[in-house]
C-alpha cells in the first residue's frame, strides 16, 4: 500500500559462533505506515534491538547472519543496497536514537559539532556553513535546549539532556523514519515524561514514523499507536494499543506482563512476576516458545506450531484460541 514506509516480513537473525548459534529474531513480519508508530515490547532477550539494528544494518557481521526475509523502506529492500547506498540512507531517511546517550555521544567534541557532523554527512543540497549551524541552533531549540549551550561538551550536560541531544542528531536530516531504543530507561521519572513528550511532539510536527523499543508498558500506552508483544525471538501478540490494552483475548505471554505491573489500588505483600526464565536462545523449545512458562501448556503446545488467532488485524499466536470443529 502506498502509505506503507516500512515492511519486515519474516525475518531471521541468527549469531553464529564456533561452539554455538544464537536464534536471537525468528520469523518476524510487520509493517509500519507513514506517522505512525509501533511498540516492540517483551523482556530482555527477545530480540527486539537485533530487529532495530537489522533495520538499521548496523549488525555485527560477524557474528550476525540474516537466514532469511527482507526489510523494505518505501518498497525498496534495503538489503540490496550496496555500503554506499545505506550510507545515504542512514541518518537521512532513517535514524535511531541508542538505549544509553552516555555512550551514544563522542566525549571528545562539542554537542554541537556533533549535530553538525551529521548535517555535514548528509548535505546534498550544499548548504553553506552558516546555513548548517543556523540549523544546528534550530534543532537545538527543537528539542528544548538553549543553543548557546551547544559549545559546550557531553559531561556538562544531565542524562536527560544527553538524550535530547541525541535526539536532536537523529532527527538533523527530518528522516521519515526513527527508531528509539528504550530512549528513557536511563532516566528518571520526570525527565521520562518529558522525553516521551517531546518525542510525541516532534512526531506530530514532523510526520515522523517511529519505533519504540521498550519493556514499560506505560511508555508504549503513552507513545504507540500498534504494538508487537515479543517473546524469545518471535512476536507473540500484534495489533493497536486499543487491541492490547483493552479487556479480552490475549496471549498469556501478555496476560503475565500485565499481572505483573505494580497495581496501587491492591494490597498484596509481593508482586506477580512471570514464573520461569526465557529459553536459552541457543536451544529453543521445539513448539510454543512460552510453553516451558504457560500455565494453559498442552502436549500441543510442546510440539506443534503455535495457532494464529486474528480478528480485525489483531493477531495472537496461540493454541487456546484454536477453534473446534
């Protein structure tokens, strides 16, 4: 369809080692239309940066190998472009803000050279240098830091800043699409607000796509308009944030996510979490990657491949909604 930016279908990412191969991204399919914005969401190790970085192409080959699918950006397939071509590409129609901004920026250069640098990269249109840092001071005020403060380095800043800086270098070439990795984890709850605030603000003023890679069910809730819930590798549950976190059919990998959010209103002496680890990725469970923590488990489920329950686009992958007959 023609509003379609983005479209991963069945995708496999695998690290191999000598001793070991890790099944870190296992058959994954979705789509992302222009303005919109999806959540990955599930527990640490179901793969969701691996898709962000496979998106990106930022993979570490090796030991990273793609088995199998395709990543399509305006309906081309990203990789059959050449290092040169993605170049282009990277930081001008798509860009991705990293989990820790502690890391993600050069401790050695000015905040504000590093938006420069990457307008630099991507200056097709040849703009002067007065032009560039005229835009430099505009993204700067974008994402609410004085510009006058761009001289100034990396340890000067708070963690909230830092990631508002590097949103800012993200966001420098207005790429169509942004992926966010888990872009508040670092911070506290206040400076959490107003980071997802200004992400939804600049979503709305720019048009921007966007993914948002998260474990925090409120942040997807505040920021998503579809949600792809994931477990080892696989997505689990997929439709809107109405489908999700409205009363009714769910997967029970997402029913446990839920039951283990704090709930004020309840008094309890401890929390629900999820009973059991996630799979060893490197050897999985043969069926139902949940089976091993299911309380609904049947031989089925142990075996067989899970069902795919859909109705309205909301889709789960689960044996409970097989229907008889």
């Amino acid at each position: 369809m023609e509003d379609v930016l983005l479209k991963v279908k069945n995708l496999t990412v695998h690290y191999v080692t000598r001793s070991e191969t890790v099944k870190a991204v296992n058959n994954v399919s979705f789509e992302l239309r222009k303005g919109e914005t999806i959540g990955l969401v599930g527990e640490t190790g179901a793969g969701k940066t691996t898709i962000a970085r496979t998106i990106m192409h930022i993979l570490p080959a090796p030991p990273a190998q793609i088995v199998s699918g395709t990543v399509e950006l305006e309906g081309e397939d990203l990789y059959k472009k050449s290092e040169t071509e993605l170049e282009k590409i990277r930081g001008n129609k798509m860009a991705m803000v990293f989990q820790d901004p502690m890391t993600a920026l050069n401790p050695a250069l000015t905040v504000g050279d590093q938006v420069l640098e990457s307008l630099e990269i991507h200056n097709l249109d040849k703009r002067s240098k007065e032009e560039l840092d005229a835009r430099v001071d505009e993204l700067f005020k974008l994402v609410g830091i004085p510009p006058e403060r761009k001289k100034e380095y990396p340890h000067q800043f708070s963690g909230g800043m830092k990631q508002r800086i590097v949103i800012a270098i993200a966001l420098a070439c207005q790429p169509q699409l942004l992926i966010a990795d888990e872009p508040t984890t670092a911070l506290d709850v206040t400076i959490q607000a107003q980071i997802l605030k200004l992400m939804e603000n600049l979503k709305n003023e720019l048009g921007t796509s966007m993914i948002m890679i998260t474990h925090d069910l409120g942040v997807v809730a505040e920021t998503c308009d579809k949600v792809a819930v994931m477990y080892a590798g696989e997505i689990v549950e997929y439709g809107t944030a109405r489908d999700i976190f409205d009363p009714g059919d769910h997967h029970p990998y997402t029913v446990g996510l839920f039951n283990a959010i704090p709930n004020l209103d309840e008094k309890t002496d401890r929390l629900h979490p999820i009973d059991g680890l996630m799979p060893d990725p490197t050897n999985l469970p043969a069926g139902c990657k949940f089976s091993p923590r299911c309380p609904y488990c049947t031989e089925e489920c142990v075996n067989g491949t899970p069902y795919t329950y859909e109705e309205d686009g909301h889709r789960i992958f689960c044996n409970r909604f097989r229907k008889e007959g």
